[in-house]
C-alpha cells in the first residue's frame, strides 16, 4: 500500500487528504518510482482550485515533479530499469498520472536519469521551472549572446531559471523585482559579476510607460545605451507587459508571453 494525497472537491489546502491506495504494476510504457521527494508548484494550487489548463475528474491526485527509484518498468519500457535514481517532468495529464504518493506510476517519456550530482530534492525541483523557461527564451524567442531578456518576477522559480538560461545563451538578463535594493536614482543595479542587471519594476515600467528615451546599460565588457521608449510608441492605457513588448521589439529585447491556453 501507499498514502497518496487527493482531494475529492475543488479548494484550499483543506481539501487534501492522504488516502491509501494499491499501486498497481506499470503497464505498457509506464514506470513505477518509490518517491524519496516531490516538486511543489503553482501549477498544483491551480490544478487544486480548478483554475487550471484542465478540469481534475474527482477524486484526484496532483503533482508534475518527483525524484526517486524505479520499483518497476512496464511492457516496452527499454531506457529504464528497476533501481534507476530518476525523476519525472511535466509532461502528461494530471488526470492520468500525479506525483503526489509514496509510490507513483509516471508514463516513460515523462522519466529521466537525473545527473549523480543532484540530490533527490534538488533534481524534484527543477524541471518545471526549468522547462518552462527554457520554451519561452530558446524554443519560442531563439535567445542568443548580446540580447537582453526582460525578466519579471526575476526572484521566483522560472525567473531564477530564466536568468541562468539568458546567462548560459550570453544574453544579459534584466531582472525585475518589486524588492529591488537599488541604490542608484534610476533604479538599475549591475551584479558584482557584471553579468545581469538588476530593476525595481515600477522605475522599469516607469521608463517604458512615461516615454523615457534611453537608459545607460553596462553589461559584460561594454557599454551599451538602449533606446527603451519613445514617448510616442507608448500609451500607459496599454497593459505594462504589452507597451513594454511592443517598446523593446526593434531593439533586440527579448520577451515571451505564454498565457495558459484556453480549456476550449
């Protein structure tokens, strides 16, 4: 037996209980993992209240991410073997498949070997946030060296993963944040390493908003001035994210915008 957490209606953390259930052997293309940990994400509070991509089919259970060790493999399952350290990624319904348990089945193409350097917690907290920013920055926006990512909410788990993918493409990332200790006028503050910059969002929407002109950039070994705004391209009855957006295209300013999909 194992203790699975579901929840049997939409809400709160209330709703959840641990509920013990009997993990059956994986089928075709499936591998049962002995969870050691698991991912927490926003996702799982949205699933939660039923203000996710899909509706859950009640009772349900919830996660994406997890780390442990294979117990079993299913019919066709060639990558994978009974006492593999792996961890699963957010790829597959939560109707179907959840991480939530002590013992989970999770679909194949769903589970990697993660790297011996990582320990079980560490490789449950990644991949979400990682992935996430990874498809908005390579796959969508093809971020490359002397670009510049405008990263908001830079203190949350993909802001944090965004700043090391901008960094690891030689971009340089902005990072905006509500907390920023800035110490200049301006609100800008370049890192020690000189490899990202560092903006309060309200001077940054500032600048965009109210048709600031240019804005002195240092970044790596260069100088450089962008043009952020001009009073004429920017209306401050547009939303922040969409002036912005349209403010920075022509200047090599990278953004990406990935609003849920409709349920439709």
């Amino acid at each position: 037996m194992s203790r699975t957490i579901k929840f049997a209606h939409a809400g709160g953390p209330e709703v959840l209980e641990f509920i013990e259930t009997e993990v059956p052997a994986p089928g075709p293309h499936e591998v049962r993992i002995e969870v050691k940990a698991i991912g927490i994400n926003r996702a799982d509070s949205m699933w939660r209240n039923d203000k996710y991509v899909e509706s859950p089919i009640f009772p349900a259970g919830l996660g994406y991410d997890c780390a442990g060790v294979v117990d079993a493999v299913g019919k066709d399952v060639t990558d994978f073997a009974v006492g593999d350290t792996v961890s699963t990624i957010p790829a597959f319904s939560l109707n179907k498949y959840f991480t939530y348990g002590e013992v989970i089945l999770a679909p194949d193409h769903a589970v990697v070997k993660h790297p011996e350097s990582l320990s079980f917690v560490e490789a449950a907290s990644v991949w979400m946030m990682f992935i996430t920013a990874y498809g908005a920055l390579v796959v969508d926006a093809h971020v490359k060296a002397d670009d510049f990512v405008i990263i908001p909410a830079a203190s949350s788990s993909i802001g944090l993963a965004a700043i090391q993918i901008a960094n690891h493409a030689g971009a340089t990332p902005i990072a905006l944040t509500r907390t920023c200790p800035c110490r200049k006028p301006n609100g800008w503050r370049l890192t020690e390493n000189r490899t990202m910059l560092i903006c309060n969002e309200r001077s940054f929407q500032a600048h965009c908003l109210g048709g600031c002109r240019s804005v002195s950039v240092a970044s790596s070994d260069r100088g450089r001035d962008l043009d952020v705004a001009a009073a004429d391209n920017c209306s401050a009855t547009n939303h922040p994210q969409e002036t912005i957006l349209r403010c920075h295209r022509p200047i090599g300013v990278r953004w990406s915008l990935s609003p849920l999909p409709s349920r439709s």
